[in-house]
C-alpha cells in the first residue's frame, strides 16, 4: 500500500478573516501569529497587496470536515 503523503493548502475554518493565514501556517509548520503579523506588516508597507490576500481567499479551498477534527 501507499500512503499520499503530499501537503495541500487549505484555509482554516477557525480563522479570524478567511482563514488564509492559518492555512499558511499550517501548511508551513509555523506559529499561526507569526503568518499573521508578517501578513500585515507587507500589506501596510506595500510588500504584499491587499488584493493578493483577497484572491488566496477566493482560490484556497476550505479544509475538509475530516481533516479539521
């Protein structure tokens, strides 16, 4: 047997905005707070645009109920 063992990104579900950020972090092995404060500093000085969040929103598919519990 084999086992599929690849990572995938997802959003989570208990995310304060959409989830984007904790997805990354648990995709990356990273402290969730840490995602989330990088995020802000390069959108507010210009880094990372706001409409790149909002499109990882749009195409990061949510985590399946089997995978959050």
């Amino acid at each position: 047997m084999t086992t599929n063992n690849t990572k995938r990104l997802f959003r989570t579900p208990d995310g304060i905005i959409a989830g984007v950020c904790g997805g990354l972090a648990e995709f990356f092995g990273l402290d969730v707070s840490l995602i989330r404060i990088a995020t802000l500093i390069l959108i507010l000085f210009g880094g990372l645009s706001i409409w790149v969040y909002i499109i990882l929103w749009l195409i990061v598919p949510k985590a399946p109920k089997r995978l959050t519990e």
